[in-house]
C-alpha cells in the first residue's frame, strides 16, 4: 500500500513557502530574461514584474475588500489573504532596487531619492497587514475593521509619495 504524506505545516507557513519560491522562480526568471534582452527591454521587464506584485497586492486588498463589504461567510479567507499581502512585502523593495521611472510605470523618482522612507512605508505596510490578519484570526469585528483601516492607511501613505496620481499615469497616456 503506497504511503501517504501528511502536511502538518500551518497555512502561513505554505503561504510564505510558496511566496518564497515563486519569487526565486520569478527572479530567476527575470535575470534570465534580461541576460538576453537589451537594457531597456530588461527595464520593461522589470516594470512588469513590480506591477505583478502590486497586482497581487492589490487582489488581495479587493477580496478582503469583497468579503468585508458584502458579509460573505467565508472562515479564515480575510487572514489568509492579509497573511498573502503581509508576505508580498518582501516582494516589494527587490522587485524597485533598479531605478526605473520612466516608461510604463507609475513609479515615481522619490522612491530612489528616498530609500529609506520607501523600505520604511513597505516595513508599515507588512506589520499592517500582519496585524489584520491577527484580528482576522480572533473573529473581533471591531479589531477587524480598525485593522483594515490602518492596512488601507499603509497603502495610501506610500502611494502619496512614492506612485503617480492616477491623472499622470501612463494608463492614461
């Protein structure tokens, strides 16, 4: 009889195993890339890669979002998708460490002026969605809703700075 295995990992720790190697796939995938592109074809690249992780980024901030605003029962899926976001954030500083603001991107020069306050708006941002997933987990609608406040609260703090206004985006050139 073939034996089977049994996973006794918890939730977060397959959610930051499969962040961890999707990014490795990822980032191997993009040196790969640029290895055989031009500089600017390797800086498109890049683009689309950062804009991958904000996407899931934001995917995650929508269903949390969905669930919230229409009061779907689903146990567990507000702290899994914070626990998604919360492990996004490492994604974030490596997929900017090149400066790139020119082209298709709504990324603004002051992430690369500023440094520091960028790592330190992402290091906001993943405690905020850490946090949401904590009172997501405790079933406290109240401590749910302050946190998900804060988590939005995160997001615009480093939006203000750090990205174009929707109104220069290059989406609406």
């Amino acid at each position: 009889m073939p034996r089977r295995s049994i996973s006794i990992a918890s939730p977060n720790t397959r959610i930051a195993t499969a962040v961890a190697a999707l990014s490795i796939f990822v980032f191997a995938g993009l040196a790969e890339a640029e290895s055989h592109a031009g500089e600017h074809d390797g800086d498109s690249i890049r683009i689309k890669y950062r804009q991958s992780v904000m996407s899931i980024i934001g995917t995650n901030m929508g269903a949390i979002g969905d669930i919230m605003k229409n009061r779907l029962a689903l146990p567990g899926a507000v702290a899994n998708h914070a626990g998604q976001m919360a492990e996004s954030a490492a994604l974030i500083a490596p997929a900017f460490r090149k400066d790139i603001s020119e082209g298709q991107t709504d990324a603004k020069p002051g992430i690369w002026q500023d440094w520091a306050k960028f790592e330190s708006s992402i290091a906001k941002f993943e405690t905020a969605a850490r946090n949401l997933q904590t009172a997501a987990e405790g079933n406290d609608s109240a401590a749910v809703g302050q946190a998900m406040r804060a988590l939005g609260k995160s997001c615009g703090n480093c939006h203000k700075p750090f990205r174009k206004p929707k109104e220069e985006s290059f989406k609406n050139k």
